[in-house]
C-alpha cells in the first residue's frame, strides 16, 4: 500500500493522548474522529498494513499529533472499570485526584477524592455541563467558541475544579479534576480506550475520504 507517511507496514498505529482528547472533546463525526474511534474500540493497537485504503486521513492524524507509530503493540487495557478507574483516574491530576460520572451526575469510578465529596463533584459536573449547553444555545456567534469545560478557580484565576465532558457515540460522561489537568499523559488514552471498548465504536461503518 501507498505509505505517504514513511511509515512501515508492520509498525503498530497508537491513539496519543491528544487524539483521544479530540475523539471525546466533541460529537462532530468527522473523519478523524470516525478513524480515532474504529481505532479505539480495537484490542490492541493495529499494523499500517492493517488499513489499506486510509492513507489520507492517517496522514493528517500524524500531522496533527493525534497518531503515532510504533514498533510493539499493545494490548487495551483489561478488566472492569470498578477495578481499573481507581488507579487510572489519579494520574489525571496534579493533585491525585479525579473521578469519572455518567450525564446524570452519577460517580462511575474515582480516585483520591474523600468519599463524602464523590456524590456532590459528580451531581456538579451534570449541572455545569448543562449550564454550558444552554450558554451555547442562547449566545448567537461567540457562543458556538465557548468551551465545553467549566471550572471553579481561586482569585488568581487558577482552576480548583475543572469539569470536562467526554463525548462518545450516543454516550456523555464528565470527568472531575482537582487541580491542573494532565491530559498528556497515556493514562488519558488509556482511560479513552477503556470507555470506547465498554461503550462502542459509531454503528455507521468507517469510510475514508
């Protein structure tokens, strides 16, 4: 097959933490995301060679720093999300501390918060995300920029609690961060690959253009 990307056809394609922010950052079904997701609803990583015909859109996904290759593969991560959030949701903070809800404000797994504040963060993240939807809605033009993460910050303007919805296909969970949010770390693409292999890939098969 055609390799515009220098790439070797027994490399493995891995899903960086940037791409798995894209692919749950919105809902647009755009190529890349439709690619991104197929990818992240695998096993484990696939070879080049293992998608003939997408050469296009892997390209701007290398360019854009979304995917990169590799010369082992790897395998998604394993087990429940009772046993794998615990561990996997504090690298997401620089303060240990984060947790994952479903649209309704209810905790699906948490790290390093006390318990008795799991039930109020969570019930808070609905409530802010849905804040941010009607922003959107009532505020023509700039409304459509405003993001889709809120945060509570301290007079220096320093985020304290930052809210950030993950959209998956049919799907929205919000994920709670106590301090500076390390998206850039794998646990991130780890984490999105979890919810994309529990929760689906699109139903719509993949089509590169």
């Amino acid at each position: 097959m055609p390799n515009p990307l220098d790439w070797r056809e027994g490399d493995f394609l891995a899903v960086t933490p940037a791409g798995a922010f894209y692919t749950v950052a919105m809902v647009d079904p755009t190529p890349e995301r439709q690619l991104l997701l197929h990818l992240l609803a695998a096993p484990g990583t696939p070879r080049l060679a293992d998608l003939s015909g997408q050469e296009e859109t892997l390209a701007r996904l290398s360019t854009r720093g979304w995917l990169r290759s590799q010369a082992i593969g790897q395998e998604a991560p394993g087990g429940t999300l009772e046993n794998l959030l615990p561990d996997l949701l504090p690298h997401l903070s620089d303060q240990g501390r984060a947790l994952l809800a479903d649209h309704q404000g209810l905790a699906i797994g948490q790290g390093g918060f006390p318990e008795n504040e799991v039930s109020v963060l969570a019930a808070l993240s609905a409530d802010a995300v849905a804040l941010g939807q009607r922003a959107r809605q009532l505020i023509n033009g700039p409304g459509r920029h405003l993001p889709h993460a809120w945060a509570m910050v301290d007079a220096a303007g320093n985020s304290r609690i930052g809210i950030w919805p993950l959209f998956l296909p049919g799907r929205q969970f919000h994920l709670v961060i106590e301090g500076r949010p390390l998206f850039v770390r794998a646990a991130f693409t780890q984490l999105v690959w979890i919810l994309v292999r529990r929760y689906g890939e699109p139903a719509s098969p993949y089509k590169a253009t």
